[in-house]
C-alpha cells in the first residue's frame, strides 16, 4: 500500500488549468489516440529509452494497461489520473504515482501530455508537483528524467541492487 488507510485518496481534482480523473478503462479511447500520436515522447517519460509505447501497440492492449491501472489505484498500490484540461473536455494526458524501492523517495512520479498539447508539461508539471507536496502525504517524490537525470537515476537503481 502506497499510503496509509486513513489517507483520504482523491478520486477527482480540479485545479486551475487541469481537472484530474482516477485513470481506467473509461478513458481507453481518447488515451489510446492521445498515446499512439504522442509514441516517440513518450518513449522518454518512464525511462531514458523505453519500448512503450510500441509502434504496434493495439488499443485492446491499451485498454488493459487502464483496466490495471484502476486496479492498482482502488488497491492503493498507485495512482493514476487522466488529466483533462478546466473545461473537461479536451484529454490531454496522465499522471502516475508509483512506489518506489528508492529508500531516499516515498514515491516515483511520471507524468504525460499528448504531443498537441505539449505546451502544457511544464505547468501540469508544476500542478502535480505542488499538488502531492500540499495534499498528499509525501516528503519526497521522485521525477525521474525531471527533476533527478536518468543517469542519476539509473545509477541509484543499480547501487540498490
């Protein structure tokens, strides 16, 4: 369990620029689009060179990946959102609050937008990060490739092993 039983997890969130969903299978459509046309980036957000997305991924996969992350979430092994912009109607991308075996972190945190809407990273960026110092029960959240390089973070995985 990521956080304790008494930590009231938010379902939902809207923020000034964003509004934040629990992430499933709900959304397997317009996360399936925003990620097949976002594949070559994303390829740099959960390591320095990952195969995910592949270029043949299908949307029956995808939706499998959604239905997993819901799982975890109800769980409160980790925690994934859809972000959506203010108006609730444009998919923009997702959030993921993992745990981590780094024994400096309290969690792993990776977060996304859709290549037509990369001009909101940074601030969706700067949301998350205020949000989990404010509201969730973190000291300190890693951002790999972010905040610690994937050197550095590759380094302090293999040092743990």
């Amino acid at each position: 369990m990521l956080v304790s039983k008494s930590f009231k997890v938010p379902k939902e969130l809207s923020k000034e620029h964003f509004y934040f969903q629990v992430l499933g299978p709900k959304f397997s459509e317009v996360d399936y689009e925003a990620v097949m046309s976002s594949k070559e980036r994303l390829r740099h957000v959960f390591a320095e060179n990952s195969k995910w997305p592949e270029a043949d991924m299908t949307f029956e996969t995808n939706k499998n990946d959604l239905i997993r992350h819901e799982k975890e979430f109800n769980s409160r092994e980790a925690f994934a959102y859809a972000v959506f912009n203010s108006a609730e109607n444009n998919y923009l991308g997702c959030i993921y609050i993992n745990p981590t075996e780094q024994v400096d972190y309290d969690c792993e945190v990776y977060l996304w937008v859709k290549d037509s809407e990369v001009t909101f990273d940074h601030e969706l960026f700067k949301t998350v990060k205020g949000w989990l110092n404010e509201e969730w029960p973190f000291k300190r959240c890693a951002y790999p490739g972010r905040t610690i390089s994937w050197e550095d973070w590759a380094h302090l995985t293999s040092s743990k092993k």
